[in-house]
C-alpha cells in the first residue's frame, strides 16, 4: 500500500502570496543540529522584512548525525531528522509561504558520506561486493586492489592494530568504525576474514596512493556517486524532485557539478525532471572564462561576481607596491609564495604528487590500456611513468577547472601547454608521450568506452587539482593580500577597473540575468566585511609595511615571514575579536600551506610556536598598534563596507546574502564562518539600513533587476571622478558608490566633481527628503554617507 503524500505547500492566509518563479534576492542560512527547521522558521518574519523573496537552505537531505554543514549525504531519500524531517521542512515552508517567501534548498549530486554505519546503500555494497545493486550507485575500481574497495580508517598498519579489530556477529567492528561481514565468512580466523570481504581496512595513509574509489578531491571520507547512471540519478533525486512538484521547494543551488562525469547531461536531465525550476552552479570560472552556454540553468552562485566586486576596491598600484613590501617582509622563495603563478604551478605538482597520486595513477593505468590495445602504431610503446608524466605536465598548466567536450578541450589543454610540457622529456622521443596524452584528451584517438573514461577522468582529476592545488594551497602560501585570495579569486592580478567591472556586469545582463551573485558564503575564507577592510592597505602600502614593522618589532618569534604577515593582515582584517578564532584560523592556515605542517604530517613544535607568536604579537599588546592603524582608517573601511554590499545588491544577477551579512558580519575561514548567528541582528548598523533600502526596492521594482532589465554605466566629471563608481538599473534605479576613498582623500577631495543624472527628479532612498537632478555634486550626493541609491521621484513609492 502506498502511503498517502501530504498536500502540497500552498499561500496560507488572505495576505500571502506565491514566490516568484526566480527569486529577486536569496538568504543563505547554515542548517544545523544547533539551527534545525524550527529555528529557520522562527527567523521567517524577520527575513521577509529584508526584502528577499527566497530563503537559501544549506543540504537538507539525511547527513552524518552531528554534521554542522550537511554535505555528507547518507540518505537521498530522507530530510535530516535532526533539522526536524520532512514535517519540520514543511512546515517551514509554511511559515516561509505566510510571509511571501520561497524555498531554495543545497543539492549534493558528486558523493556522500563514507560511512558504512549510516550510508545504507555503502553497507550493502561493502557486504554484497559488485554484485550489490548500489554498487552501480559509486565510482569503484573494482579491478584494482585485487577486487576489494579500499576503506582508510585505520589507524597504523594493519599488524600494528589488527587486536583493535574485532569479529562480532556479523558485522567487522573497529573502534567506532562498523562494517558488514560477507556472508558465511563470521566463523573465519581474523586474518582470514579480512581477505574475504569485499572491502579491506587499511591504514589511513595508504589513501593518498593506493585508493581505488573517486573522492570529494582529497577526501577520503566522501565517495563520489555516479549520477551519470540514470537509475542512479532517480534513486538520488526522488525526494527532492518531489518536494519540488509539491511546491515545498521552489528552486535549486547544485554543489561542485566539476566533479560529476558529464555536468552538461547532468544539469540537462536535472531541468527536465525538475520543470525548469531556477538552478544555479557552484561552478569556479577563471578570468577569462564563461559558462556553458547550453547548460540549462539560470548561472553560478556567484564566485564570479565576487571577484569582480572585490576588485572594483582595490587599487592597482598600491596592490603592487604592497607585494613588494611583503617580499621584503617575508623573503619568501619564488615558487613558494613569492610569486603568484610560480607558487601556484608549485602547488599543483605537490597535490598530484601526494593528496591526488591515486587519482593520477588510476588516469595513467587507463591511458596505458589505451595506448596497449591500440591498433595505432603511434600509441604504441608509451611506458607508464612517460604517461604519467605527461599527465602531470599537462594538468599543472590548466587554467581552468576542467574542459567538458572533446570539442572545448583544445582550448584548455593548449598546444603552448604541451610545448613547456615536453621540457619535461630529457628524450625527445619520450617527451612524444605529451602528444599521445593531448590526442587521448582531445579526443583525437578514438572515442571508444575506455576513450570516454580517460577523457571523463581527466577533466574529474583537472577539477580537484584545480580546487586543491590553488583554493587550498597557493592561497595560503602567497599572501601579499589576503582579501584576494578568495574562491575563484586572481591573487596575482586583484585590482579590477571601473571599466571592466561595468562590461562584466553588461554581459552577465545580457547572457546569464539571474545568474546568482554573492560576497559572502559558507565556503569564503573571509567574509565580505574582512576582505573590505583588508583592501584599504592598497591605499596605504607604505604605511601598513610601516605599522608592521613596529608591531612586528614589539612582537618577535614568528616563526616564518609569511605567516607573520599573514597573521599581522588577519587581526587587521577581523578587528578585536577573540584570539581563539584567529589562533584557530591560522592553524588551519599553516596546515593547508602544507609548507611547515600539514594535516596529514603534522609538526607540533612549528604549530606551537605559531600559537606562542599569535598570543605574544598579533593577539597580543603589539596587535594595538595594528588596532589603533585599522582605527585611524575606519571612514575608508565603512567605505568599502558599504560599497561592496550595494554594488552587490544592485548589480545584474540575484544577489545571496549570507547569513548575518545584512549587518555588519566579520568572519574568517570556516568552521567560523559557519556558527549560528542571532536574529534580529543586535546592533543593525549603517549597513542594515543600506541592505534594507536595497532589498525592499528590489523587491518593489522587480523590473528594474530581472531578466528584462538593462544596466548603464554613467561616467562622472571632473578631478575625482575615477572614485565614484555608479550605474542605472533600467532608467529606474541609481547606484553610486565611492571608490579608493582613502586616495580620494589624499589628493584633495571631490572638489568640483559631478555625477551627471539621466533626465527627471531623483530620490535618495536612503534619506527620502534628498531630491537630486541634473548634475549631481558628489559631495552633495556622499554627504551623509559614502554610496548613494536613487529611485525615479515620479514613481517612488512608500519603502514600507
């Protein structure tokens, strides 16, 4: 029998309303066993008085018990029990409904958890072995490792602590850890019973070489699914495409497609079985890169429109005197954070080489296959270590995350990549190797089931090489500024124009409408506030070196020149907080540096000595002088502050705000970006009162920032006029914001500076008895504070 479904989630009360089919503007909120469903609904009615249309949930679906973020999936098929299940997402809806809100909800489509005890599908595969009908469900090797997948939970070799595992019944129990015995091996001696298993326990170390399953990039405790399957898709989308045709969610944010096999026939197969809901892509874009065109969703989460905004308030030239300030500093090595590209291709031949050495490996046995049983002569007589040379030569010079065609591929994989490759060949005839490895990628060389594999695990490695390599190693080695070192970020370039900010903008308008737009997120490593403050120091490399090298005087035995810096730019950054959060963050710091310590080679007396330098110098009574520095250039800081939360509420695209960030929100890496925060916030602000302005006029005048919408530039006049940055929203809306106000100040001021307005009367929304037309004086229009947001007089309404 078939159990009734509840009635679908429906506008309840004479006031409410539908969510629009796109959303206007997201609220990103970080469920957890401390912030359930209830509490979600709690902060409903304050939310709503923002002006979002839609709330933003992290992962819903049944997690590992405790899980503070919900990306380890251990149940498609069930909402979290401890957010309050699926009566507790319901209601929520509700609540959500009541107050004119929609659902946006995290889908996890690349792996879930590695945990036997609470992934039902994983046990019966580690019990039933390929013929299990989940096996189908994870990307396994099964010819490798003698037919038996790989799980690294030990904790020494198995000789070590073979007395610590246990037969018991029919489960294999180690510590904590518990896995299904194969049937009719219970009675079996310990030794014995271990080979019998579908599976072998190993010492946790042996992951980084000998793992013969696909992970969340290095990490073993995630295993990838294949979705490509379509009864895998089915199996792992029911519940939440059904909660969509319920109308409990409105709209989807798909984590890491880079990692699937296909993310194109994906995203395809999603839109089709999903109605065409709003969707948008956790995908990374270099500078120069764009989106797929014929993927059917409505953009990114925005990391793109993050780069951009940060760089609209960073100066050029500062940023390069600050990076020779900070070589002088911190005399780091070319390749190991002096410079940007060095330290980089550094990095991604580190991660190949240890955190991704099985990924390489599994790639270069299916080329070596490849080339073996080719009836091409050229493939023939490649040795594996060439192959796997050329493998690693070609991926280190991707500069982008991963290609996704045969046909997009040559411009991913250059022909002037291979030529620097081939360096790598003392023998020219051996360095032949790169060539054969390019035709593989390119799909030059046959396009048979073994082609395909190559082709698709190829573009999977590039993707976690990508991630690991530059978001979680050279942003921790090359630290001349901090702010830039953000997710899909260009540290070795950060400055971005007025110029090319504004034909960003033009062509997200044009291409990619509600593309999602954000600041701040659950993965930034500083929130938008932090990074604001940090940009400030490219107006004033000279004096932050001269502060530095007071405080850093006062505050002697850091251990190493980039980490003191580093350290130094956090507090200034963060402002008085607890030293705990910075000690915590520095730690996690130096370890995915990986240059002192690391996670996996841990070394006490350097983390200890970092602790000692952070109490004594940057959390210590040499960080005042730091604190009384970012004091003395706090109108700047608010400048930046409020610039960048405007900029990102009026430009095109659906703005996300993270949770908390409508009002003043500083935060570091996660877990502390990650912490419940309270609702109301206690102390609002200025940028409260600017995050509510815009919200509430997007929200009454959705025109002006939909998909039908337009966006102007407008140029100023006058000596200042590089400092003020503003543009219109479809003749109707008007931003202005003031930009490197610390260099503004020093060369004398606006002065006679004007912002010539489109034609009619112009309210400010932010202070309504302010009535602009003509040309605007900028010292008129940033009088009271240092952005301006403007609304057509003639057809202002009530901002209620």
């Amino acid at each position: 029998m078939t159990p009734e479904r509840p009635d679908p989630v429906v506008p309840a009360g004479p006031g409410a309303s539908a969510p629009p089919a796109a959303p206007t503007a997201t609220y990103r909120l970080q469920l957890q066993p401390e912030f359930p469903f209830g509490a979600a609904a709690a902060a409903v009615p304050y939310l709503a008085s923002l002006g979002v249309s839609h709330l933003h949930l992290s992962p819903v679906l049944e997690a590992v018990p405790g899980s503070p973020h919900g990306y380890d999936v251990v149940d498609h098929a069930r909402v979290r029990e401890e957010l309050g299940g699926e009566e507790g997402l319901r209601a929520l809806a509700r609540t959500a409904r009541e107050h004119g809100l929609g659902l946006v909800v995290d889908i996890v489509p690349n792996h879930m958890a590695m945990s036997p005890r609470h992934n039902r599908a994983l046990w019966e595969v580690l019990r039933d072995g390929p013929a299990s009908p989940y096996a189908r469900w994870f990307d396994i090797d099964w010819e490798a490792q003698g037919g038996q997948l790989l799980v690294p939970v030990l904790g020494g070799p198995l000789g070590e602590v073979l007395g610590d595992l246990r037969a018991d019944g029919d489960v294999l129990r180690y510590h904590d850890h518990v896995f299904p015995l194969r049937e009719g091996t219970e009675d079996l001696p310990l030794p014995q019973l271990l080979d019998a298993q579908w599976y072998r326990p190993v010492w946790w170390r042996l992951a980084r070489t000998e793992l013969n399953y696909r992970r969340f990039f290095s990490i073993s405790e995630l295993i990838g699914l294949r979705v490509e399957d379509p009864e895998v898709f089915e199996a792992t989308h029911a519940t939440i495409l059904r909660l969509l045709h319920e109308g409990v969610i409105d709209g989807l944010r798909v984590d890491h497609p880079d990692g699937l096999a296909d993310p194109g026939t994906y995203l395809r197969r999603l839109h089709e079985a999903g109605g065409g809901r709003w969707t948008v892509v956790e995908k990374i874009l270099a500078d120069s890169e764009h989106l797929p065109a014929s993927w059917p969703v409505a953009g990114t989460t925005g990391y793109d429109a993050l780069r951009h905004v940060d760089g609209l308030f960073t100066d050029p030239e500062g940023h390069e005197e600050l990076l020779g300030h900070y070589r002088r500093f911190a005399a780091p090595q070319t390749d190991r954070g002096g410079d940007w590209a060095a330290t980089a291709r550094r990095a991604a031949y580190k991660v190949l080489t240890h955190e991704l050495a099985t990924e390489c490996d599994r790639l270069t046995r299916v080329a070596h296959r490849l080339c073996a049983a080719s009836p091409d002569p050229a493939l023939r007589d490649r040795a594996p270590w060439a192959l796997r040379t050329a493998l690693r030569e070609l991926l280190v010079r991707m500069e982008v995350y991963r290609p996704y065609t045969p046909a997009d591929a040559a411009s991913v994989v250059t022909e002037e990549a291979a030529r620097r490759a081939r360096r790598a060949f003392a023998v020219p005839q051996e360095a032949g190797a790169v060539d054969v490895v390019r035709d593989l990628v390119l799909g030059r060389a046959g396009d048979g089931p073994d082609h395909v594999e190559f082709r698709t695990r190829f573009a999977q490695t590039a993707s976690a090489l990508r991630a690991k390599s530059v978001e979680d190693t050279a942003f921790y080695r090359y630290v001349p500024l901090l702010s830039a070192n953000e997710v899909g970020g260009d540290p070795g370039a950060p400055a971005v124009s007025p110029e090319r900010f504004h034909a960003y903008c033009a062509r997200v308008q044009r291409d990619w409408p509600l593309t999602g737009t954000v600041v701040s997120t659950h993965d930034t490593k500083r929130s938008a506030d932090v990074r604001a403050a940090l940009a400030v120091l490219t107006e004033a490399p000279r004096r932050w070196a001269d502060v530095l090298a007071e405080a850093a005087g006062a505050g002697d035995g850091a251990p190493d020149g980039q980490l003191a810096w580093a350290a130094w730019q956090t507090v200034f950054g963060l402002g008085p907080a607890d030293g705990e959060r910075v000690r915590q963050a520095l730690l996690k710091h130096v370890r995915e540096a990986g240059m002192y310590t690391s996670w996996t080679e841990q070394e006490p007396p350097y983390e200890e000595a970092v602790a000692r330098f952070l109490a004594a110098g940057p959390c210590g009574p040499p960080g005042e002088r730091v604190a009384a520095f970012r004091k003395s250039l706090e109108p700047h800081v608010r400048a930046n502050v409020l610039g960048t939360a405007l900029v990102h509420l009026t430009m095109p695209g659906v703005p996300d705000l993270y949770q908390g960030t409508e009002a003043e929100y500083r935060a570091l890496v996660d877990p502390d970006n990650r912490r419940p925060v309270a609702y109301p916030p206690a102390d609002p602000g200025e940028k409260a009162a600017v995050t509510r302005a815009a919200l509430r006029l997007r929200a009454r005048r959705p025109g002006a920032f939909g998909a039908t919408a337009s966006y102007e530039p407008l140029a100023a006049r006058g000596p200042a006029a590089a400092h003020c940055v503003a543009f219109t929203r479809s003749g109707e809306v008007l931003t202005a914001v003031t930009r490197l106000s610390l260099r503004l100040s020093q060369e004398g001021g606006w002065r006679d500076t004007v912002l010539p307005l489109p034609p009619g009367r112009w309210a400010d929304v932010l202070a309504p008895d302010r009535v602009f037309s003509g040309h605007a004086r900028a010292e008129d229009l940033f009088a009271p504070l240092p952005v301006a947001l403007l609304e057509r007089a003639e057809e202002a309404g009530e901002d209620g």
